[in-house]
C-alpha cells in the first residue's frame, strides 16, 4: 500500500466525518442530496460484500466497516432523525436515470461474469456517478453552505489521490484495472466541474446561509 492509497482513504473519511458532523451539529440536513448519500450506501454495500468471503488485512477491513457504518448514519439522520429539515423539493434527481444504465453497465463490461464481479463493477461505476444529484441540487438551488463545499472538497481530492494511487501502481507494480481506472477519471472530472464552480463563482454559489 502507498501514500496515495492511504491519503486517499483518510480523505474520504474526512469527507464523511465533515458531512455528519455537520449534520449533527446543526441539527439540520438542509442543502445535503439525501439522494447522493443513497447511492453511496449502495456502492459501498455492493463493492464490499467481500468481508463476508476474504480477508486482506486489518486496515481494509477495518475501513470497510467504518465506511459502511458511516453511510448508513448519514441516511439515517436525513431520512428519519432530522427529515424535517430535508430538502426534497430540490433534491430532485431521478435516480432511474444511473441506475438503470450503471447496472446494464456492470453486466456487459466486468473482469468475470460471477454475481460478487457484477456487484463490485456496478459499485466501481455507481460511484463516480453517485455525487450527480448533490452536484444537480446545487445547481438548483444556486447555493451551498461552506461545509458542503468542505465535504466535496475532500470527495474530490479522494478522487484526485486514487488517481495518483492507479498511476504509482502501474509503474511500481505493473497493475492496471481499466475499469477503476476509467470509471475513477469520470468521477473527477464531475468534481473538476464543482471546482470549477467554485473558482469562478465563489462565494456567490458556495456560501454560508445568513
């Protein structure tokens, strides 16, 4: 395991550690695409159905569980605990429109035709499409609190660390999966887009409410 790898991982818990804290603190899951959280739940269900049949070692075992336990809190708290505060009429993404392609996706293009493949593709693909309807909501609404843009800062530089990660490994290591690859360089791309955003609009759109 390099650097990267593990850069990668601590910012992805700091994207998610962000996200709750923020819901917790302000009781509040305003500007937050309960959407986005769902489909990040689904990845992280289907991709690592694994601990059930191997081992790797502590630490990716150990961040699996973390991840999962964080995603299912974060739909939790939007969906039920503070559900009143949730945004619904703008979180309005059909997610029929990644899901059904992503699975399509996940059966035509995979390393091998076995339903734990299937499901691990479809989680590698759902993913770098999954940030759509939180990026979608702000896009409607025209606005995002600071610590929104905190928590996609953090998914984007995840992202942008995993690329380091594939291009290290490929050198070091001679290893290349076409798939993460592929799927990983559309998902940054999106987050290059909100960058993009908040370079050249700033505080306009990506502002604290008064």
């Amino acid at each position: 395991m390099n650097i990267f790898r593990i850069l990668g991982d601590v910012s992805h818990l700091l994207a998610m550690i962000i996200l709750l804290v923020k819901i917790w603190r302000s009781k509040s899951c305003a500007g937050i695409s309960g959407k986005s959280q769902i489909l990040f739940a689904l990845v992280f269900t289907t991709r690592y159905l694994d601990l059930f049949t191997t081992f790797i070692s502590l630490y990716n075992t150990v961040m699996k569980v973390i991840f999962l336990v964080c995603a299912y809190i974060t739909v939790y708290m939007i969906y039920v605990k503070f559900q009143k505060t949730f945004d619904r009429e703008h979180d309005s993404f059909r997610l029929e429109f990644l899901l059904v392609p992503v699975t399509g996706l996940s059966f035509l293009e995979n390393h091998s035709f076995t339903a734990l493949e299937i499901l691990w593709t479809f989680s590698i693909y759902l993913e770098s499409v999954a940030i759509l309807p939180q990026l979608f909501m702000i896009s409607k609404t025209g606005e995002a609190e600071t610590i929104t843009t905190h928590y996609l800062f953090f998914l984007g530089l995840y992202r942008a660390l995993y690329l380091a990660n594939w291009i290290w490994r490929y050198y070091t290591e001679n290893f290349y999966d076409q798939i993460a690859v592929v799927s990983g360089v559309v998902q940054t791309i999106f987050y290059c887009d909100f960058f993009y955003l908040y370079v050249t609009k700033g505080r306009d759109i990506f502002a604290s409410p008064p």
